[in-house]
C-alpha cells in the first residue's frame, strides 16, 4: 500500500537536506500547477512504497504567500496519510508556530527536531518525550546534516500512517477561544473530512478568507459564527487573528521551558551575531564585500587560478591532445579535406571552444555556492538594500546580479526571493545584463583584436552590465508597470556555518555535467549546421562548395538580415550571424565567428581572427559589437528560465524585446556618439538618431517620477512635491 | 563503385561516424524538449542546486 | 516607546506597537515579531536592522523598522 508522506518545515530549517538523505537521486523537481513554487517529490530509499512529498519552507499555514497557499492546499486536498514536520532545535519557539498549526490537520505527524548535532554543542537539553506529550506527536531527534535520524524519523511516520490512529490535538488556546472553536466546529460538522475538523473551525475563528471561500457557508449560519467571534474580540481587545497568533506563542513558551532547558538563557551574542557585527558594520560592511568579491572574480579568472586552467584546456586538451590528433589520423587516412574541415575545424574546434571555458565557470560557482552555504549571500542582500532602494529594489535583486555574473539561468531563478510580483519582473528583466561566465569569450575576442587586450575592457564590460541593470531599473520604475516603492526588506539570516561540501560539490558537478551536455548537442549541432551553411553556396553560377564563403549560403542569409546592425557599426553578414548563434549559447559566438571568418582553433582567445577582425571593422565598432551582445537577449537556456520564472508569454516578450531593443539603443548610441568623438565615425543621419536616442533615454532617466510610493499616479501639487 | 568506397574508405567511415553523432545529438535534444526539459544549463531544474537557498523561500538554505 | 530603528543595540527590548499595513504585520507575526515579544537590535547599517527574535536572527529594512515601535 503506497504511503505518502509530507516534509513540512520553516525554511532554513535542514529540510532539503533531510529530503536529499531521504530520498538520494530517486526524486522528480517540478512545479506546482500553475505557479513558480517549486515542487520536489521522491520515494524514501529503501521502502520504494512511500512517497516523500517536500513541501516548501513555510512559516505558517495562512492563506497569504504562494508557498503558504500551495503547501496548504496539498495538506488539505491531497490528504497525505503522515507529516514530518522539520523543526530547527537551535530555533525552536518560532518552528513550533507551524509545528502546532499541522498538528490541528489532524494527520499523524512526527517532529523531527533537526540540527540536533548544534543543540548539543550549544549545551541546550531538549526532553523529547515530555514535548511530545505538549505537542500531542512524537518528537525524534534527527541531524540531517550529519545523516543522524532522519530515516528513523521516515520509518516511525510510515508507520504511524500505516496505524491511521486517530491524532487528539491538544487544546492549546484560552477558554473562551477552545470554547469558541468548539461552537464552531459543531456549526460546519460534517462540511469538512473528519480529521481536518478542528483545523477549519480554528481557520473559521480567525476569518480566514480562502477557508470561508472554500466552505460557503450559508449567511445566517455564517452571521451567527461571527457573533461569538465578535464576543471573543471584544472580550479579548484584539482581532482574532492576533488572538490565535499570540495564544499559540504564549502555548509555545509553556512548553519550550518545561520541555527545553538551555544553557544560557535570554538573548546571547553568538559568533554568528559577532561575525555580523563586523560584516554589516556601517563603515567596513562594503568595503569587506568588495574584498571578498575581488578574491572570488581573481580566483576564477585571475593569473593564478583561472586563466592558466583555461588557457591550458583552450591550448592542450582542445588543440593539442584533440585537433590536432584527429587531424593527424584523418589526413594520415587519406579522409577526404572537406570531411576533415568539418570534423576538426568545424566541430572540434566549435565544442572545444565551449569546454575550454568551463572551468572557469565552474570555479567561479563553487566560489559562489560557498559563499551561499556559508550565509553570507543573505548578508550581501542585507548590507546593498540601502543602496538598492534608491533606485526603487530592494537588496534582493542584487543577489541574481551576483549570481548571473557565473550564468544567468541561475540568477533568473534567484529572483524568486523577492516576494513583490513588480520588483521580481524587473530584476528578471534586467539581470541577464551582467556578463555571464559565456560571454567572457566575447570580451577575450573584442579585447584581443581592438584592444591589445588591455585589462580595461573587460572590467567596463561589468560596469557596462552594471550601469545597465542601474539606468533600467530608474527608467522602468517611472512606468506605470513598475511603479511604486519597492516592497519592505523582511530576511531571515540563517547563523553562519562552515560550508558542506557534499552540497556545493555535489550543485556544481550538476552544472558543469549540463554545460558538457549542452556543449555536445546543442552547439555540436549548431556548428555543424553554421559549418555546413558556410561551406556551400553560389560561385561563378554554380551551387556547389565554395572556395570563398562570401558567396555561401550562409552570407546569403546573414547578409539580407545584416542591414539591420549597419547604424551599429557591424553590418556584416559574419557578425549577423555570430549574433544570432550567440541566441544559441553566448560561448558559441566566437567559434561561429571562427568559422566564418574561415578559422579554425579560434578557441578563447582566437589569436589569428584578431588581425582580420581588426581590418573589418573599427575600434568603436568592435566595442560596439561586444556591448551588443552582452545586453541583448540571453541564451535560449536563459531565455527558458525567464520563460518559466514570468510565467506569462506577455511578460516574457516584454523581458526580451527590452533587453534587445535597450542593446540597439546603447550599441547605436555607443557607435554613434562614441565613434563620432573618436573621429571613427562620420556625422549622418544615425548619427542624428543616436542624439535623439541618448536624448530620450536621458529625459526617461531624469524625469520626474508621475507616481508616488504606492504605485498610485500624482497628479499637479503632489506630483511636484514628491519630485 | 567498390573501388572507390576502397579508395574512400576513411572518409566513408569518418562521415557515418559524423553523421552518427550528429543524429544521436538531434536525437536527445529532442528528447529533452519533449520532456519539457529545456537545454537549461542546469540539468535537473532546481535539483541538488546549492544555490536553492537562493532560488526559493526566503533564504532557505543547506 | 520609540521606534526599532532608533532603539540601542544590544539591549533587549520589548515590543510595545506595530504600525502599518497588515500584510507585512502577519509576516512579521509569522517570524515571531508579536506585542509583548522581546528582541535585541544585534546590529544596524544605516537605518536597516538586523535583529534578535526568539534564537533567530531578522533583517528588517529601515521603514519596517521605523514601524515597529518598542518601549525604550
């Protein structure tokens, strides 16, 4: 007989931990219908029977947050036969707030008090039997961290769900509340499945608005619950609600100081609080950040680490060990040259100029997943709020800006921290701005062949990317769409804790195994198809294989489309093309490029391209080419996240059709205006419209804003007092 | 005819081999659309991501 | 009474009122931020707070703490 079981639990609180120990690799990741909260489920390891569905981090059953409605409606409409129900032991009053709403589902639960190892450390004592008795469940200790408890814990709530014993909560309010519940509960008998009846009466008690929803009940019969309701109110000088909420606290505080005996008591410094008194310290908090953000980018790329790894996967690995063996076979066999082209030029060369930046990338997110173990991304939110909030975010979205500077699929997801619907559809819109790790290619490849690689290009890129992500967020909030003050800063910061290795190492081998998988299908193919394209066409009249590819196929196509970059600087069917194949995966662009300028071994650094782009196409034009393909569309990988995470084909149009038309505007203008000061440039008609463009996008800056903190539009007087 | 698939042996062979790989590559890319995966870089959607801490509730972590 | 964000840090404070919209009012309940519940001002940047609410640790941004007012 198939058991389901629910993990229930307050962020923070070791679930997904639990949940991985409890299930290893047996586990779907999915959503739930129709919304953006993720939805994990699996089967126990061991006992392929039981089903283990994880709920998301909640606080609290009330009808008011995505994960609080969706993990509520699967508690009452999917009627799981058992709970467990993590709780953090070293925060253990506040856990218990839900701990006692899931008891009242009346489905048999067991506690899991997690992290049980830090109790321990701390010196606090936690008398598992004598909260079980409060509770009305069994309590077990668990460290899923350390693999301590948590199948015990699976086993007993199988069990107890194979029992189907009847679950007595225990009366946990006031007199005349338990009273009043007890009414009610007799008033909507029979309406509601048996053992959720106690669960909606104390729901009804506090005029909750989905419940009511959900039971219609009849408006005399409804009138006449609200009375006694009423009576309690006044009785008690507070709306029910706060009632329920403060009654349920107080019940807590019985129980935690009969069952939980701490060493010390009161509010102590720990050395988490120490740690923050130093990391958010008003003076030193942004200059620490700098520091450790410098020493992640320089261990990623820097001459240390990063550059030779990479340098050493572009040149031996790719080239040495890679084309040149397989060229040495082909044309040792006799295989036809166009057949070698395509095999070592063509597809070689393409993959291989992928690979050879992933362990850059890889490193980078291993920097990033430690310093998100650790605790101290939730820090960085904290201390670039202020900041933020002048530009109208909250210090949320500056952590997908962190995140996106590795890859922007993650940092799309990342937006779903932010609670405010507005606030998290502009940072989705704008956080693909920041380079990702497979754009640094396009930078290595404009600053090799423009720039003498000078250190400076790279380092605009970013502040490029930053500045663009600054001016979006100023000009979309002046829209009606966006308008309005960005929603309160509420952020549990979990204690700082070493690293575990097994989660970092174990997310980052998921990435990196993704990027090789994407590296030999998708760009395989897309080079093979490029190669193909730009092999055959029409020369001297006839189709067939081309000796000079302007006059393949390719060029045919790319060229009726290149128009539309001529204002650009970069009208030509190769950069048209390389685009479009960065739309593939950004990493793709320079090989592509490669192929169609007719080189092979363009790798990262694409040495010998360097000298024929540079006679193509000017300094600014160059530029202009790189600024245009770090702000325009993402890749389709990202492209697919922000799809998902908008959840609505208008919003993610909108997300897209911005950021190219924001690239046209600032490449134009760059080129334009840029090439113009450089003597680059001759003064034209685009010329003109990039003075019309910058002149725009500056009034759309500087503007006052027409609406006011609430969204709400301001009209004469107000509107020039909030200016 | 046999003399040249003889003359031609290694580029007959190199070429199904191409043409191997490239349809096993057409082949999974299409599988991973029909499932509804995507060509995310990140495999499993939201996995055994560490980042999840970021990715949903509010700051949940380990 | 004064507000959260103009409290001494490190000292524990009760909470005497909460001002403002419901909805962030019960997310705040949810936390463990009720009248009556005593809180320690662990650290503040220029406004925002981070603070100490039954054994865990809460950011709040400088208008939220502006709203939350304890006895001094």
């Amino acid at each position: 007989m198939e058991v389901k079981i629910a993990l229930a639990g307050n962020p923070n609180s070791g679930k997904t931990t639990m949940f991985n120990d409890l299930t290893g690799s047996n586990q779907r990741v999915g959503n739930w219908p129709g919304v953006t909260v993720e939805k994990k489920e699996g089967r126990l390891k061991g006992a392929r029977d039981v089903v283990i569905q994880d709920l998301p981090g909640i606080y609290s059953l009330s009808p008011y947050t995505l994960e609080e409605v969706v993990a509520r409606s699967y508690l009452v409409n999917e009627k799981p036969d058992a709970i467990i129900n993590i709780v953090d032991g070293t925060n253990i009053e506040r856990n218990l707030y839900l701990t006692t709403q899931l008891i009242e589902l009346g489905i048999p639960t067991v506690v899991a008090v997690n992290m049980i190892d830090v109790v321990r450390k701390n010196g606090d004592k936690i008398d598992l039997k004598k909260l079980g008795a409060a509770l009305g469940c069994e309590v077990m200790e668990t460290s899923a961290l350390k693999g301590e408890g948590s199948h015990e814990a699976a086993r007993r709530a199988a069990e107890l769900a194979r029992e189907g014993r009847r679950v007595e909560a225990p009366s946990v309010f006031d007199g005349s509340v338990e009273h009043a519940i007890a009414h009610i509960e007799e008033s909507i008998e029979g309406r509601v499945d048996k053992r959720y009846l106690r669960w909606y009466a104390i729901k009804v008690f506090e005029r909750d608005e989905k419940v009511l929803e959900e039971l219609k009940l009849e408006p005399g019969l409804w009138k006449h619950i609200d009375e006694h309701i009423s009576d309690c109110e006044r009785e008690m000088d507070d709306d029910a609600e706060s009632i329920i909420t403060n009654q349920r606290y107080a019940y807590i505080a019985r129980v935690v100081s009969s069952a939980v005996k701490k060493k010390q008591s009161g509010l102590k410094m720990t050395a988490s609080d120490k740690i923050d008194r130093i990391v958010t310290d008003r003076i030193a908090a942004l200059p620490i950040f700098v520091v450790i953000m410098a020493a992640v980018y320089w261990i990623a790329m820097g001459p240390v680490i990063g550059t030779p790894i990479t340098d050493w996967t572009n040149d031996v690995l790719v080239g040495e060990w890679c084309m040149e063996t397989v060229r040495g076979w082909m044309e040792g066999a006799a295989v036809a040259p166009w057949l070698t082209g395509l095999v070592v030029d063509g597809i070689i060369a393409g993959v291989g100029a992928v690979i050879g930046f992933v362990p850059q990338m890889l490193i980078l997110f291993v920097m990033l997943s430690i310093l998100e173990d650790v605790g101290y991304m939730a820090r960085i939110a904290f201390i670039m709020d202020r900041i933020f909030r002048k530009f109208g975010l909250s210090g949320k979205s500056f952590i997908p800006m962190l995140i996106g500077s590795g890859c922007g699929v993650p940092a799309v997801m990342a937006s779903r921290t932010i609670e405010n619907e507005r606030d998290r559809r502009m940072t989705i819109m704008t956080t693909c701005f920041i380079p990702c790790s497979a754009k640094l290619p396009i930078i290595g490849m404009i600053a090799g062949a423009f720039f003498d690689n000078a250190w400076w290009v790279a380092t605009s890129a970013y502040f490029v990317g930053v500045l663009s992500i600054v001016i979006s967020g100023i000009i979309l909030k002046k829209l009606k769409a966006f308008a309005g003050d960005a929603a309160p800063f509420v952020m549990e910061l979990p204690p700082y804790h070493a690293p575990a290795a097994g989660n970092v190492l174990r997310a980052t081998w998921e990435r990196g195994w993704s990027f090789i998988k994407r590296a030999f299908t998708v760009i395989l193919l897309s080079t093979v198809i490029i190669w193909f394209l730009q092999s055959f066409g029409s020369e001297n009249g006839a189709f067939g294989m081309v000796e000079d590819n302007n006059n393949s196929l390719l060029a045919a196509v790319g060229g009726a489309v290149a128009f539309i970059f001529v204002p650009l600087g970069f009208g030509t069917w190769q950069a048209t093309v390389g685009a479009v194949g960065g739309l593939v995966a950004k990493e793709n662009l320079v090989a592509i490029m490669g192929v169609c300028y007719g080189f092979a071994e363009v790798a990262e650094a694409g040495d010998e391209m360097w000298s024929i782009l540079a006679a193509d196409y000017s300094g600014i034009a160059g530029y202009s080419f790189m600024v245009f393909n770090l702000l325009c569309a993402p890749c389709f990988a990202a492209m697919g996240a922000i799809k998902r995470e908008m959840n609505s084909p208008k919003w993610t149009l909108a997300a897209i059709g911005y950021m190219c038309g924001f690239a046209y505007c600032m490449s134009l203008v760059i080129y334009q205006l840029g090439g113009l000061i450089l003597g680059q440039v001759v003064f034209g008609f685009w010329t003109a419209v990039a003075l019309a463009v910058l002149a725009g996008m500056l009034y759309l800056l500087f503007r006052r804003n027409p609406y006011g903190e609430y969204g709400e539009r301001l009209r004469g007087k107000r509107a020039s007092a909030n200016a | 005819m046999l003399e040249w698939l003889c003359v031609n042996a290694a580029s007959v062979a190199v070429g199904l081999a191409v043409l191997a790989v490239v349809a096993l590559a057409a082949w999974k890319v299409l599988k991973d659309k029909k499932h509804g995966k995507g060509s995310c870089s990140c495999g499993s959607g939201c996995g055994g991501c560490a980042c999840s801490g970021i990715c949903h509730g509010h700051a949940e972590g380990k | 009474m004064l507000p959260l964000s103009l409290a001494e840090p490190m000292v524990p404070q009760s909470i005497a009122k909460i001002t403002g919209k419901d909805e962030v009012r019960r997310h705040l309940a949810e936390l463990g931020l009720v009248l009556g519940e005593e809180v320690k001002v662990v650290s503040t940047l220029g406004g925002n707070v981070i603070l100490q609410v039954k054994d865990s640790r809460i950011a709040l941004d400088r208008e939220l703490a502006n709203r939350i007012m304890v006895r001094g």
